[in-house]
C-alpha cells in the first residue's frame, strides 16, 4: 500500500511537469529545477520502498535527499526573487554551497559515519525503510533545513510589510507550502513515522507551485518583461494579467504616475478613480481600443503609450504590457517645426494678402482709369457694385432655389467692378464718342468682355483663387449674353449662361437705364423696372429678374442718395 502511495506520487509528480512545460515553452529555470527536483525525491522514495538490499535502498536514499538539500533552497530564491530582494552573488553562492556540502555529507552514507552511524533495511506492510542512527553531519543538515525555515518565514513578513511592491498573495502560497515541507520533516522525525510526510509535502508545494505559475503566469510574464525592458531601455511598462489585475511596473512608470504606489496593489484589480493614470491607461486598455499606440501629456513630458497581449504557450493570452516610451525630444522637435510652419503660414498669409490689397487697387484703379476716358459712364462701376450688393443680399435668401452659396455670391460682389475692364483695349475715338456706333464701332466695342476676360485672367491668375479667378472672368466675359441667345460676344443663351454673369447683366443694364448717358437722360424708375421686367425670359433670366425686382425700394433707396 505504502509503495503504491510511492509510486502515485512519482507519476502524479511526472504528470504534473510534463503537462506544465508542454503548456508553457518559455518558463522560468528556477521553477522547472524545483519541478525535477520533486521528481527525484518521490522517485528516491519508491525507488527505497520497493529494494530488497541495502545497496539499492541507500542509493535510492541519496535520490532522497537531492530534493532535501535542494528544494527548500529553490523555495527560498523564489521567495526572494518575487520579493524583488537583491541578493549578493556571494550570499547565493554561499547558499547553494551549504546544501551542495550537504549533499557530500550524503553521498558518504555506506562508506563513513559522518552522516549515518549505522543503518539497516527493514521491511514492514509489504514495503522497506531505513533504520539509521544520525551522525554529527546530520545535525548539520538540521540546521540547514531550520535556517531555510526561518528566511521563508522572514521573507513573508518583509512582504507583508511592503505589500505595494510585492504580490503578498503570491509569496504566501510559496511560503506556507515551503513551511508545510518544513514542518512534514520535524513531525517526521518527533514522530519517527516509518512513512514519508516530506515526499507528500513536496508534491504538495510543486501542485501549489504549478497551479499558482498557472495562474498568474510568472513563466510568461518574467520572460516577456525581460525582453520589454531590454527593448524597451530606459523607458517604462505597467504589467496587467487577462484580467486587468495589477501585477508589475518598473520605476519608470512610477515615477511618471504616482498612484502606482501610493493606491495600486500587485494581484488586486485597479482602483476605480477620476484620476488620469485610470482614464488614460486602464479605461484604454479595458475597452480594447488600444490598436496602435496613443500620445499622452504626463508632467510635461511626451509619453507614446502602446499595449501588446503577454501570449502564453499554444497562442494563450496572459496578460497585457503597456509600454511608455519617452517621446518628449522628438515631441518638441515637432511642435517646434508646426510653431514655424504656422509662423510661416501667417507670413505667407499677410504677404499674399498684401499682394491681393495692391492687385485689388491696381484693378479698381485700371477701372477708374477706363471710367474716366469714358464721359458717358461716370461712376457706373461704384454703382453697378452697389446695385450687385443689394441683389445678392437679396438672393442670400433663396440660395438653395439657384444652387449657390454666401461664399459665391461674396465673389460676384468683389468680381462686379472688373466687368468693364476691357473698355481700356477701347479706343479713345470709339469709347468717347458722342453720338450713335456705327455698325463697325460697335463690333469694336463688343470686344471689351473678350478682351476684358482676358486682361482679368492675366491679373489674377496665381493670386487668386481659381473659383474666383473663374468666377471673374465669367462676368467681364459674358455679362452683355442675352437670354434669348441674341447677346454677344459668343452669342450663348439661357443658363448656358454663367449665373454670376446673368447676375452682373441686370445690375449693369438697370444702371444704364436709371443714369443719365450722352445718348439719353435718366430713366425713371417706374419705366428701368418696367423695361426689365418686359425683358425677363428674352434679355434676362426670368428668375433671377423676379428676385432683381424684389429690390426696388432698396435700390431707390441708394440712387437718391
């Protein structure tokens, strides 16, 4: 029965080994060492149940006490290593030095006394054991296995008392199996049981080793945290396990927010909180909207925040890494080209405003010149703007009937005193002519709008914009097309016609008709609205005339001032 106990424990020990590495390829060597060593001690322990002479029994002894010496010393650097305590080389060495000469004073068990003074097979319940007399070097071992006893206990406490830092679920499990294998070797010797409690107390711990590195991972996510920093350099990382449970952070990140150690605990889920640490990172991250990295402001400085999956073996997700990577120098770099871009901007934005100023003076100013060599038109080009404004402020109210805008209409106002630009390729004897054109200096006259259109494209060309400079050229161009397509200079009709042309052709006929030429004298307005308004659907836009004559009050209104 006894051996059968034995041999269980060997195999659940093997079972349990092989499933953990299988299940995890990248594991830490600290844990996989105790792992084997477990195995050796239940091997040892069925290996002296079942010998049938002394030989056999003493070497399956020796396989014994390579677990004894070794697994509370594994116990201890794991303890020490989650602790995050920085141990001398010196103090470690010392350490494994002390169970490595305990393991000599061992293997001199059967060739001197210094360990065993005497031992003996005995057989009992179908399975064998040793009767021994201890020696002086036992004694020794004793006392190694208290002093291992006493750091488990020591390391316990320190993490108690520094819980922020240290994961005190974690090392209290470690402890307390590390304490049960001490203890199971004191009762076994006070109680001189012929049955092995340490070999049940070391499956014991390496099931609640296993399960616990199951848990949270340690394997995975030591050996993912070392890669991180070795990239990652002098910049930082917060380690979270699947479920958003703190588990680590360097200093870095610490530093950079302060809850880390004053309100987060290792194992424990995040506080929820107003803070920015919790909007920033932990919301992020809980959201899964971490698809590619992030830019946050901390103190000052640039940080580029990005999180990766802490994958675990067979494509098992372990936890996340959010990594933050000091981005301020760069950061700066680049708000320090967009201060001058934007500087620059400005710059070129005043310069070409000012460019814009002197080309609008140069062509009110070519339009005051064409004006003053034509006597019968005086004024015609501030009035015929004016007579623009008032329309399209009128228009502004029904945009969407004609399919413009507020911004297209501001373009036919600023456009409006360059429809006549072309009179200056006019000559003096056919511009300033008193009487009736005859049919010869009229087609000189209707040159203008070509001519016009052209001298307006070479001026604004490159200083405008192109829907202006569009826009401009279509009214000096077609603003005397007619309706009916009886117009000139290309003789196209209806909307074929540019509207911001048909616009401009009733605002300069109606000011011909209300002012006083050298042909004629000023019509009333009775008679201009009048005659307008007979012209809709021939001359002019039928629509657009029906809102023109909407503006009568307001255009009496400016031609008695």
């Amino acid at each position: 029965m006894v051996s059968s106990l034995y041999l269980l424990t060997f195999i659940a020990s093997v079972v349990m080994t092989g499933w953990f590495l299988l299940r995890n390829k990248k594991t830490d060597n600290l844990y996989v060492i105790f792992c084997l060593l477990v195995i050796i001690n239940s091997l040892g322990r069925y290996l002296l149940s079942i010998s049938d002479n002394l030989g056999m029994a003493l070497t399956a002894n020796k396989l014994i006490y390579v677990g004894g010496c070794y697994c509370p010393l594994f116990i201890v650097l794991a303890l020490r290593q989650l602790c995050g305590i920085r141990i001398s080389k010196v103090i470690t060495g010392g350490m494994t030095l002390f169970s490595t000469v305990m393991m000599g004073f061992v293997l001199t068990i059967g060739h001197s006394s210094i360990y065993y003074k005497d031992v003996q097979l005995a057989e009992g319940d179908g399975y064998h054991y040793l009767i021994k007399t201890y020696g002086p070097a036992h004694s020794a071992y004793v006392a190694m296995v208290l002093l291992y006893g006493l750091l488990i206990v020591y390391y316990l406490i320190y993490a108690i008392r520094r819980r922020s830092h240290i994961s005190v679920r974690t090392v209290s499990v470690i402890s307390v199996m590390g304490m049960g294998v001490v203890i199971a070797y004191l009762l076994e010797r006070l109680l001189k049981s012929k049955v092995s409690y340490v070999s049940l107390g070391y499956l014991a711990a390496a099931v609640c080793l296993v399960y616990l590195l199951e848990r949270i991972n340690i394997y995975d996510l030591t050996a993912n945290i070392a890669v991180s920093v070795e990239r990652l350099g002098e910049y930082g990382y917060i380690e979270f396990d699947r479920k958003y449970r703190y588990v680590n952070a360097n200093s870095y990140a610490k530093e950079l927010f302060s809850a880390i150690e004053e309100e987060w605990r290792i194992d424990a889920p995040v506080p929820v909180s107003d803070s920015y640490l919790y909007r920033e990172v932990v919301l992020w991250l809980k959201e899964s909207s971490y698809d590619g990295s992030k830019m946050i402001s901390v103190n000052g400085r640039y940080i580029q925040m990005s999180v990766r999956d802490i994958m675990r073996g067979r494509g098992r997700k372990a936890g996340y890494l959010v990594e933050l990577i000091d981005r301020t120098s760069e950061q700066n770099y680049l708000d320090a080209i967009e201060n001058y871009n934007s500087n620059l901007q400005k710059e070129v934005a005043r310069k070409t405003a000012d460019i814009v100023h002197i080309k609008d003076m140069m062509v009110l100013g070519m339009a005051a010149m064409v004006e003053s060599r034509d006597n019968s038109t005086g004024g015609h080009i501030k009035r015929t703007s004016r007579v623009v404004e008032i329309f399209s402020d009128r228009l502004s109210d029904c945009l969407d009937e004609f399919g413009i805008s507020e911004e297209f209409l501001q373009m036919v106002i600023k456009a409006a005193p360059m429809h006549d630009l072309g009179k200056i390729a006019v000559p003096d004897s056919v511009l300033q002519k008193q009487g009736k054109f005859t049919d010869e200096e009229y087609e000189i006259m209707k040159r203008h709008s070509a001519e016009g259109a052209r001298i307006v494209n070479d001026i604004l060309k490159g200083v405008e914009s192109e829907e202006f400079v569009r826009v401009a050229v279509n009214v000096a161009h077609y603003h005397h097309e007619k309706w009916n397509g009886q117009g000139y200079p290309t003789g196209i009709k209806g909307e074929e016609i540019p509207i911001e042309a048909r616009i401009m052709a009733l605002a300069d006929v109606f000011d011909a008709l209300v002012s006083k030429r050298c042909y004629k004298d000023a019509y009333s307005f009775d008679t201009a609205f009048g005659i307008i308004e007979e012209s809709l659907g021939t001359q002019f836009d039928p629509e657009l005339g029906r809102v023109f004559l909407t503006c009568r009050k307001e255009l009496e209104q400016f031609y008695r001032q």
